[in-house]
C-alpha cells in the first residue's frame, strides 16, 4: 500500500523539488523584459515636416523604437536598418508594428536617409525628457538598443545593444511571439 502511495505521490513530490530546490530558469524571449512597464509619457514631438504633437498619440499599435541624433552616424544607420528588416520580415502581420526613429537634438536629418524612412515616424523630442522613460542597460547608451512599446502604450522590452544578424533572427522570433499573443486583441492601425 505504501509503495502505491509513494508512486502516486512521486511526481508530485519531484516537481516540487525541482521548483523549489533545482530551480529551472528556462527563458524563451532574446529581448529583456522592461519590470516595471512604464508607460509612454506625454513628450512633445515635432515630425520632420514640423507637425508638432504628443508621443502618447502612438498609442494603439506595437512600436519599435530607435533612438539617434539626426546626424545619424554608422550603427544609427545599423539600427535602422534592423528595424525596417524586423518590420518587414512579419509578412502579413507588419501592419500592426510601427517603426518610429525618435530624434533627441535638432540636427537636420541626412537626405540620403529619408527614402529608407518612407513608412515610420520620425520624431524629435526632447533628449532630458526621453532619458528620463527609456532606460538603457548597464554600460550602455539609449541610442544602442530598439525598444518595443506595446498597444495599450508600455514600454516592455528592450533587445541587446550591438545587434547583427543573428540577433536579430532571434529578435524577430521575439516579436512574432508577441503579435501571435495579442492576435485576438490587437488590430493593424490605430
């Protein structure tokens, strides 16, 4: 009879001391959730055509952001490029990502850029109020990392500074994970 209950028993016995005792740290996301979310701030923007108007007005769809002075220097062009390739690469699904570049000084924007930035954003804001919501990692600047802000406005994640191809691979996996969670409530557009 005991060793009836002790087999019945074990594999109970066994995922409690893995849970508490092994302690797996099984992790699926290449990007680093952002814990606390913090929400998207009421920043004043100016659009490069000097339409002037509020960051939380990108609320509605995912966002991916990037971060660079509008000199725009190699790996600002690097980052660009990543985040039209991710956008891209969603097939279908890319209508309900948002490429935003977010401009922190009034430095004009090099023409040769503006073909490659058609379809996103491109919004200056203040660089102080900017630090002050995104949040590089340790040894890092804003301007190495493209950021996810989701639907309801939160920004919630943040991929490794310095990405290549490989990285990014790993980034879009991430990115589809999160369009095929939120497939049932979130809609393309605003």
């Amino acid at each position: 009879m005991l060793a009836v209950l002790l087999v019945c028993a074990s594999p109970v016995i066994a995922s409690y001391f893995t849970y508490y005792v092994v302690r797996p740290e099984g992790r699926r996301n290449f990007g680093e959730l952002i814990d606390p979310q913090r929400p998207l701030p009421a920043l004043a923007t100016q659009a490069l055509d000097g339409q002037t108007g509020e960051l939380t007005a990108l609320k509605g769809q995912w966002l991916l952001l990037s971060v660079a002075d509008g000199g725009c220097d190699a790996r600002c062009e690097q980052n660009l490029y990543f985040q039209r390739q991710l956008r891209e690469s969603l097939g279908k699904e890319k209508e309900r990502l948002e490429r935003v570049w977010l401009v922190d000084d009034a430095a004009p924007v090099r023409e040769a850029l503006r073909p490659a930035l058609a379809s996103s954003a491109v919004l200056r804001v203040a660089p102080a109020a900017l630090a002050q919501w995104l949040e590089p990692a340790a040894g890092q600047r804003l301007e190495d990392h493209l950021y996810v802000v989701d639907p309801l406005g939160n920004l919630m994640m943040r991929f490794p500074a310095r990405m290549d191809a490989e990285a990014a691979a790993k980034a879009k996996r991430d990115l589809d994970r999160l369009l095929r969670a939120s497939s049932s409530w979130d809609k393309p557009g605003r």
